[in-house]
C-alpha cells in the first residue's frame, strides 16, 4: 500500500467529505509543494500523444470539471500529468450552491454523491485567477462554464475564453435548477449559435448521462442534443455527467452518482455514439474511470480523451502515472 492510501486518505477520510476537501484544496494551493514533488508522478510516452479539436495533447488522461471550482490550484493539478485540466464550473454571478450535507462518500463503491449545485465566486473572481495564472506552452485548460440563461453563458464565455484553450459548456448537472431547459433541441440550437457568434477556442458540451437499450440505440432527447452539436459544429461532446440519484441524506434529498459504478454505463454510451454517429463528433469520456484498462476500452470504442475526478478522491495523486503507465503498455501491444 502507497502512503496516500494507507495514511493521506484515512486520515483525510476521518473528516466529513466537504472538510477533508477543503483541506485537500488548502494543501493544492502550495504550488511549491506541488511542483516539488511532480517528479514522483512524471510519465510521457509519444505514444500517448493525441489531438483534441485542433489542442495537441501530451496525453489523453483529463481532470473533470469540479475538482478546481474556484481556478484556486489547477497548476497543481497541471503537476500530477493530466494531459489537460478542467476547471470550474465557472457561473456569472457568485453562487452558494445547495445546502449541507450536499457531498457524500459511498466508500463500498467507491463513489460520491453530489448535490453541490455549482457554489462558486462568480465569473469576475474566475477570470481573474485565470489571467493571472503561469503557463507554458504544454498547458492545457478547459474551463466549465453554465447558466440558466443563453445570455449569462455568453457572458462567461466572452470573459473566460481569453484565458483558456477550449470551454466545456454543462447542460446537464442534475443539482442545479434551469439547466434542463437547454436539453431541448430549440433552446440548445439557439445557445449554440449564440456562442459560436463569439467563438475565438473549440467548445465542448456536457451531456446528462442516458441509457442505451438492448438494441445499442441512442434515446431520442439525447439524440436531439447530438444532432443539434453537430449542426452547429461543435468540437467534442463530454459523455457524461453524473447519474441522478435520491438519498435522503442530502438536505435536497437528490443529488448526482460519480465513481466506479458508472464504468459500464460510460463505455456503453461511447459504444453507441460511435456507431449512430460515427467520427462526426469528437467525445470525451467521462465517469467511472480508474485504470489503464478502463481507458484502453473507452479509446478502443471511440473516445478521444477520457475524463476523471472521483477515482482521484480514492487513488490519490499516483493514479495518473498508473493510468498512463498501463495506457501506453496497451497502446503498445495493440
């Protein structure tokens, strides 16, 4: 057992899950602590190297939006060996988010239950930290960015795109009121178009997460999103967002499922895509992802990149080198 498993988590998971991350980001905070130890975590091969909607990446391995909220340590997040970071998600005005308990570990499977809904400083304080961040020219940062009106998106975009290489626009997290109406074809055609006035970096968008029948077919709400990202030429689409759930532990009582459980569903839904839509779109995979393994299937059905956030809560900062380590074994034998 490694030092994060055996000491840094139990110690971190003897707090409450919103504690011990805000501990977590304080510890983040300390580029210089960070960067110290990058070497530990350093692993490249070419054979990983991939091209993202026209970003060269040194590797297909990306942290999912919500780790870095607030744009307070994506540098450190730079230093563990993601071949691009998402922060966010970045809204226009400053947010509290649901109330507590809003954040729950299922050690078992490990996964989390989320019903944050998107607390965060607002655009101003985003784009801020954003311009004033070191970069290199291997830096790769996305930035999430939402709303509930076409007009408060356009906002964040215009500020934000300055200071990043791609956006992530998220239609679809299940704790926060109003999104849902951009899952309808005529009011997400009419957002695309909208952003694409403004269009200076590629931009993604955050699918809910669907389920595939026993004839592989795609359902027809989410179809309608798919086809509405290709008629307005968007760069890639991220499958997917977490699963809603109820839990009466959540003071809202509902909230988002993300971790292990969610492999299959994620694999199946790269699966059908590719075969509805075939290399019409670009995909970033995202939910349950943990190993090389996991990866090499995702890459093998389609995705371009593949996203993670909770299998770090649980791996700890080592997970990254594992993953490439055992990607680049596979791409290798292929």
């Amino acid at each position: 057992m490694g030092f994060y498993s055996s000491i840094a988590r139990p110690a971190l998971f003897c707090l409450p899950p919103e504690k011990s991350q805000l501990l977590a980001e304080l510890l983040l905070q300390q580029t210089t602590i960070s960067k110290s130890f990058s070497k530990f975590f350093y692993f490249e091969d070419e054979i990983l190297q991939t091209n993202l909607a026209g970003i060269k990446l040194k590797n297909p391995i990306g942290l999912a939006a919500g780790f870095d909220k607030n744009i307070k340590f994506l540098p450190s997040m730079e230093h563990l060996g993601f071949g691009y970071v998402t922060g966010g998600t970045i809204t226009k005005e400053p947010r509290p988010g649901n109330p507590s308990p809003r954040l729950l570990r299922i050690k078992s499977d490990k996964s989390l239950i989320n019903s944050m809904g998107f607390p965060g400083e607002g655009l101003e304080s985003a784009a801020t930290r954003l311009e004033n961040l070191p970069r290199n020219p291997e830096t790769i940062r996305v930035v999430s960015i939402s709303g509930t009106t076409t007009k408060d998106i356009v906002a964040c975009q215009t500020t934000i795109q300055r200071f990043c290489s791609a956006l992530e626009i998220n239609i679809s997290s299940p704790n926060t009121a109003g999104l849902r109406i951009f899952q309808q074809k005529p009011k997400l055609l009419e957002l695309l178009a909208a952003l694409n006035q403004n269009k200076k970096v590629p931009i993604f968008v955050k699918f809910p997460p669907f389920q595939v029948d026993s004839k592989e077919s795609i359902p027809e709400e989410t179809q309608d999103i798919v086809e509405a990202c290709i008629e307005c030429g968007i760069d890639a689409v991220t499958l997917a967002n977490t699963i809603p759930v109820e839990d009466k532990r959540l003071a809202v009582g509902k909230g988002g499922l993300s971790g292990a459980k969610l492999f299959e569903n994620t694999l199946s839904m790269v699966k059908s895509l590719r075969v509805t839509y075939g290399s019409e779109i670009l995909v970033n995979a995202c939910g349950g992802i943990s190993t090389g393994e996991q990866a090499f299937q995702l890459i093998e059905a389609g995705a371009n990149t593949v996203q993670l956030y909770t299998s770090l809560v649980y791996g700890g900062p080592g997970l990254i080198k594992n993953i490439k380590t055992d990607l680049s074994r596979l791409l290798r034998a292929k």
